[in-house]
C-alpha cells in the first residue's frame, strides 16, 4: 500500500515538474546564464536565490490552502487579508515596546498567531459548524479584512526601522542563505514532521472523499475541517511575518495583494483536485515555486509590468484545460481506440 502511495506521489508531481522544467528550459534559452550565483556581502543572489526568497509567503499559504482545499472541497480567498491583519499585529506589538529585541519579536510572532488562530477559527466555523460554502464563509473577511488592518495600523503605514527584523526579511551576518528561504525550508520541515507523526492525512483526505464514510469510520469531519482552517490562519501569520519583514513596513493595501488567487492556483498546479480529497503537499509547493518562476520569466522576456497579469491568465487558462479530467479522459479514450485499431 505504501508503494502504491508514494508511485500515485510521483504521478501527481509529473506535471508540475514538467510545467516548472519548461519555465526553466525557456530562461536557459534566453541567457545562459541564468543559474548563475553571486555573492555580495557573504550572501548569494541570482535567479535561484531570488525565486526561492520571492515565494517564500507564496509557499506556506499554498501549503495552508491544501488542507483546507482537501477537507472542505472548497477555497479561502481571505488568506492575503488574515495576513495582512495578523502581520498588522505583529507590527504593533514591536511599536508598542520600548526596546525591540529577539524576545520582542518572538512574542509579537507568537501574538500574531494567536489571531491567525482566531481568524481560521471563525472561517472554519462559518463552514464546518454553519455549512456555509467555502469561498462565501471567507468572502466576509476578504471584504473588510484590509480596513480590519488599516485601523489596527492606526490609519498609518508604520515603518519598521529595525535592524533585527531586516536580517529576518533579508541576511543574517554569516550566513549566505537569504533568512526567509531558511525560514520556509524550516516551516516546510515541520509540516511535513506533522504528516509523518500523526494521522492528519489520513483523516482529511477522508473527510474529503466521503462525509458519511469517515464519520462511519470515527473521524468527526467537523474538527478536521475546523483544524485544517485554523492551520491555514497559522499560515498567513507565518507569511504576514515573513512579508512585513521582508518590506521593512506594514501597507495594509498592498501587503500580499491578490495573493488568494497564486495560492489556489499553486494548489491546482500542484495536481491537487479543487473538489477535496487526495492531496499532494510537495506538489503544492512545486506549484508555488511554477508561479514564481513564471512571474520572473515574464519580466525577464521584457513583458511589461501590467501586462503580467494578462499573460500569466492566459498561462493559467492553458495549464487548466491541459490539466482538465475531460480532456485527459478525451486523450485515455483515443489512446484505447488507437490501441483496439492496432490490434486489429
């Protein structure tokens, strides 16, 4: 059984991998150059590096998205939002204090998780205890999230001026590696101890599949789906973290803007059905890399700035019909013809 697990593991991670490897073949095409790595100031920069570090929020959202894609057959489109209000927080307890110390921060990181908590709290229990419809239960955040943050902030867009939390959004003296790449490989690390150590898989993507059969089987489909939405809030304070850091200020407009959108279709790329069930964690963060890298690829095929989102739309409606079970039935169903014909 595990064989046939870890071969339907590597099936799913086929087209990401193909997708991401075309995103490649196409830089390599237009500069030869393009793994190249420089070191400035003990650090290393180049395209690797700063796609890595680009997609780090990218990255942990996705991961979020997953489980509460896989549980609840739906998707969170305030995930930006609850950022944007836990990183609010986050900042806020650092302005609040006298001295901003390692301690400092750590308490305000642990403070905004607390409301990210929260925040998947309440999401999970419009959908699980409420039956509301994923994408509805998350549009009321989405709507007045941002003016949650704006009044959080104060009406301001307060500076971090701060060398802690800029080695946290950038380098730390004598390591190469930018903080926020490490810091992800570590949120990905812990995740993945999680699915090893417990049987959280298991039950959502049981919970995903069947209601009825896993409530059968033991499992209460409403803690899971509660669950997998507060490990989401924990994800956009992670992220909100990262990214507040990583400006070196808190804008409760921009922060993270749009991101709902890239962490859905990171989930999608990833070869993780929109619909619940099976998922595929390691596809979801090769999916949030592809994103990166295309956004990149974009800029550096000269593609102007707002005219990005058109092509990546296109790109998007592209991987969706290749991606789509009626044309892969379609080409099943051709092959069987083709083969009959042959025998023939």
């Amino acid at each position: 059984m595990n064989t046939a697990r870890h071969k339907g593991s590597i099936s799913h991670l086929v087209f990401p991998l193909s997708i991401l490897g075309i995103l490649i073949l196409i830089n390599l095409i237009k500069g030869a150059d393009y793994f190249s790595i420089t070191m400035i100031n003990g650090a290393m920069y180049g395209n690797i590096p700063n796609i890595l570090f680009g997609a780090s929020e990218l990255v942990i959202l996705a991961i979020g998205m997953t489980f509460v894609t896989a549980s609840s057959r739906g998707q969170d489109i305030s995930v930006g939002v609850a950022a944007a209000i836990t990183s609010a927080v986050f900042v806020q307890v650092l302005l609040n204090a006298s001295e901003i110390t390692w301690f400092i921060i750590a308490q305000g990181f642990l403070v905004s998780c607390v409301v990210g908590i929260l925040i998947g709290a309440f999401n999970g229990s419009l959908v699980a205890i409420f039956k509301v419809q994923p994408m509805v239960a998350t549009l009321i955040l989405f709507t007045a999230g941002r003016s949650i943050s704006f009044m959080i902030d104060g009406k301001l867009s307060p500076v971090l001026a701060n060398e802690l939390t800029s080695r946290i959004g950038g380098v730390i003296p004598g390591i190469p590696i930018q903080t926020p790449i490490l810091l992800t490989a570590v949120f990905i690390a812990l995740i993945a101890l999680l699915l090893k150590t417990t049987n959280i898989r298991l039950y959502v993507e049981t919970v995903g599949i069947n209601e009825k059969a896993a409530r059968l089987n033991g499992i209460n489909p409403v803690k899971i789906k509660f669950l997998t939405y507060v490990i989401l809030g924990l994800c956009c304070a992670a992220a909100g973290f990262l990214a507040v850091c990583k400006a070196g200020r808190h804008d409760s407009v921009n922060i993270l803007k749009f991101v709902e959108m890239d962490a859905i279709l990171a989930v999608a790329i990833g070869g993780n059905a929109l619909s619940g069930g099976k998922f595929s964690i390691s596809g979801s963060i090769i999916g949030a890399y592809t994103i990166e890298v295309l956004s990149r690829t974009l800029l550096r095929l000269e593609v102007g700035t707002e005219t990005i989102k058109a092509f990546k739309a296109v790109f998007i409606i592209i991987l969706m019909i290749v991606s789509s079970p009626a044309l892969r039935e379609y080409i099943a169903r051709t092959r069987l013809r083709l083969r009959t014909g042959g025998a023939r």
